[in-house]
C-alpha cells in the first residue's frame, strides 16, 4: 500500500535509545535496495534490534518514511543555524557559508540521491510524502531563516526581508536537485546576489568565478 494512501499514523513521540540507529539503517536500506525492499525484518536485522523494538520506537512503515524524511531535513536546517552562529557580524558572509553547507550536504546524502534515482524508475512510494514535506519545510525553514536575517537589522523592511529569502531559499533547493556548479561557487554567487541586494557587495565581492 503507498504511504499516502491513508492517514500517516505517527510515529510514537521522543523515542528511545535505538531510535537513531533504526532511522540510520532504514535510510542506508532505501539508498541501497529501494523504499520497496525496506521491511521491519530487514530494518530490526540491519539496526541490531527486535521487530518488536522497531515497531515500538517507529510504529508503521509510513511513520518510518516521515521520521527519515524529517531527520534528513533537519540536518539541514542545523547546518544553516551553525552558518549564521558562526558569523555574527556578517550577514553576507553567513548566508555563503549556509548555502556551501547546504549544497555540501546534499552531494553526500545518500537518501535524497535514493528519492532522486526512484524518479527514473517504479520505486516512487516516498516522492509523494517528500513533496508533502517540502511545503513545511518551506515555511519552516523561511520562519528561522527571518528571524535570523532580521537579528542583522539590515536596510529592509520585513516584506523585503521575505522577498530575498524566498529567492534564495528556491534557488537553493533548484541546485539541491539539479546542481550546475560546484557548491562553494554556486554559493558564492548566491551570497553576491544577497549582498547586492542588501547594500554591501563592495564588502563581499565574487570570490569564485563560475564557469
């Protein structure tokens, strides 16, 4: 049955000490046999567990898909917070280093390349829960991404503040699935873009040329 073919139920809230493991091998087993192949047999073997452990600390399959999809999507998200924590006093130079974050992650992660690969074949039971899960991860991620720009107090107001990071959050997640450079020129491009638009691209020029 695909996973939205009815109410997700839940996976059971906090978890416990096996939680990451079992998120862990399950998003392994999907990168490499398919969301299809993945059972709570296969998942409890794989993380060193019972069934019974995984069925307590997950619940269904189609919880499973949305734990994985959403640990991934929060790994994203940490690695822009640590962007911005890392600089401070830089506007410009945090949105380049959260975008090289970004773009670094997704070359390496292995259940995205996995969701990607499915569209060219007839394993596709994930890509539906992911388009569902881009829409709050959408407003989710512009809602922190506000908060922080606004910390900086640039020479915007809020509708403009919301205007920027709409463009760079799309534009973000277009080389996410489509990459056309390597991560650091592409965001080095991005944050010339955002430092024009702020007033300071005499502070950040390009630093690497695109090809």
């Amino acid at each position: 049955m695909p996973i939205m073919s009815g109410a997700l139920r839940a996976a059971p809230p906090g978890g416990g000490q096996h939680r990451q493991p079992i998120v862990a091998a399950a998003i392994e087993l999907t990168a490499r046999d398919g969301w299809a192949a993945v059972t709570m047999a296969r998942l409890a073997e794989a993380a060193g567990v019972s069934r019974q452990t995984v069925y307590n600390e997950i619940g269904s399959k189609a919880a499973l898909a949305e734990v994985m999809i959403s640990h991934e999507l929060g790994r994203f998200l940490a690695v822009v917070r640590t962007a911005f924590d890392r600089h401070p006093g830089d506007l410009v130079e945090a949105i380049y280093e959260a975008i090289r974050a970004v773009l670094d992650l997704a070359e390496d992660n292995i259940l995205l390349r996995a969701i990607a690969s499915a569209t060219h074949g007839t394993d596709t039971e994930l890509l539906p829960l992911l388009t569902t899960r881009a829409g709050s991860l959408l407003t989710e991620a512009k809602a922190m991404l506000g908060e922080r720009v606004r910390s900086y107090e640039p020479p915007l107001d809020d509708e403009q503040i919301a205007v920027m990071i709409d463009l760079v959050v799309r534009t973000v997640l277009s080389h996410v699935m489509q990459p056309s450079d390597t991560p650091e020129r592409t965001a080095d491009a991005l944050a010339w873009v955002a430092g024009r638009v702020l007033g300071t691209s005499a502070a950040r020029p390009m630093r690497h040329r695109t090809r």
